[in-house]
C-alpha cells in the first residue's frame, strides 16, 4: 500500500511540473514507468493525473477563463486552434497508431531535435502581442504544430511555445497561449481516456485521491513559476535538460 502511493505520488509529481513545462509529459510518465517498473498506472491514474492538472490550470486563470467567455474572438481562436489536436488525437487514439511511438529510442530522438528547435525559436525577435496579434492565421499554424505533441517527447506546450516565438511572440504570451490551449487538450484526452474505462469499474480509492490532490499541488506550482521564470529567463534551461535527458536515454539505449 505505502509503495503504491509512492508511484503514484511520484508520477503525480511528473505529471504537474512536465504537463506545461517544454518537457512532454507523456515521454516523462512513459519512461518513469517503463524504467522503474511501477505496476500502480493504470487508465483511471491516467485520468485522475489529469483531472489534477486541468483544475489546477482553471483555477489559476480562472478570471481570464471568465474574460475569455465573454471575448467571442478569442475564445473562438481557442476553440479553432484546439481543432486540429483533437481531431487528429482522437483518430491516433482510436487506431491505436501512438503506441508505435512510445518507445525510449523515438523520444531521445525527438527530445533532441525539438530541444534545438527551441533553441532556435527564443532567439527570434520580438514583434507581436497577444492582445493585438493573435489571429486565425497565427492560431491555426499553432494548431496544426501542435498535433506534434502527440509523439512523446515533443511537449505539447514545448511546441506551442516553439511555434509561438517563431510567429515573433514573446516568451511569457507564447506561454500563455499554450497554457489556454492545454485546457481543451487536457480535457481532450481525459475525456478519451474515461471512454475507455466506461466499462470498468471505478473505484473512488485513496490513490485516485491522492494522485488528484497531488496533481493539482504541482500542476499550480509550476503555472505560477513557470510564468515567473519566461518573464525573466531565456528558455535555455529547458534546451539543455532536453540535451541532458536524451544524453542519457542514448547511453542506455546503445551502451
């Protein structure tokens, strides 16, 4: 029981803090469980870690998700940018074709090429604003790069974030706009993932409680300091974690 709830506060920890860093959650959660071994994921954990995170991130922008219903422009930029992910998510999920790609070898790949893709991206200049800049142009192209995400190892907000700074916005609104589009992201798969488990039962057990409360802690925590950090710092620590980690996934993979 004890070690059960430390995999999942363990994973609950990755799910927070990767969810909106340029990391890729999924790559995160996949090897933390594929290299320790843990028995505790499962598709209603899934779920719950999820849950955790998308009432964090509401909570957080709770006054903007209020502002943003009331902003018929905007809030049809998020509906249209969020399309393209869900559309396509939901045809990867079904046929089952994302599985190809959850192994150790593709994210290193993929870690390293996107990490100097971002690399690349942050030093563009600055010459757009959110308030003034985001169109139905610049949202598509986000939406479309965003279906990247669907291979571990890219992030979902590491390539909104990407594609943001190559459409010359700064750090801090490329990272709002990724953080407006994980909240149709995050319930899009959660979604998907509770189609799935319809069929079993749900138990409503103190680690579904727990990896929820954990979740949210994390998931809050980093929101806030993430912002705080964009608004300070270049997006180097992040290039050189990437760097680091798929250093490391190609030392065990081919030594």
């Amino acid at each position: 029981m004890l070690y059960n709830l430390f995999e999942v506060f363990v994973l609950s920890v990755v799910q927070g803090i990767s969810e909106f860093l340029p990391v890729s959650s999924s790559a995160h959660l996949f090897l933390i469980s594929e290299i320790y071994e843990f028995k505790s994921q499962s598709l209603s954990l899934d779920v719950s870690l999820h849950l955790g995170s998308l009432l964090a991130i509401s909570l957080y922008f709770r006054k903007d998700l209020l502002n943003i219903f009331n902003d018929r422009k905007l809030l049809l930029l998020i509906v249209f940018g969020s399309l393209p992910l869900i559309i396509v998510g939901f045809i990867v999920f079904k046929t089952g074709a994302i599985s190809v790609l959850r192994n150790i070898e593709m994210i290193a790949w993929v870690s390293l090429i996107f990490a100097f893709i971002l690399f690349l991206a942050d030093k563009i200049k600055i010459k757009k604003k959110f308030e003034t800049n985001l169109d139905i142009k610049n949202i598509l192209i986000i939406g479309i790069f965003q279906i990247l995400a669907l291979i571990p190892g890219v992030s979902r907000s590491g390539i909104v974030i990407t594609i943001g700074r190559f459409l010359k916005f700064n750090r801090v609104d490329s990272t709002k706009i990724s953080f407006y589009l994980s909240i149709p992201a995050i319930a899009g798969a959660s979604f998907l993932s509770l189609n799935n488990i319809t069929s079993q039962k749900i138990e409503l057990n103190i680690m579904i409680l727990f990896s929820i409360i954990f979740s949210f802690i994390f998931s809050f925590l980093t929101i806030k300091y993430f912002l705080i950090y964009v608004k300070n710092f270049s997006l180097n620590l992040f290039v050189i974690y990437r760097i680091l980690l798929s250093l490391l996934l190609f030392y065990i993979i081919y030594i």
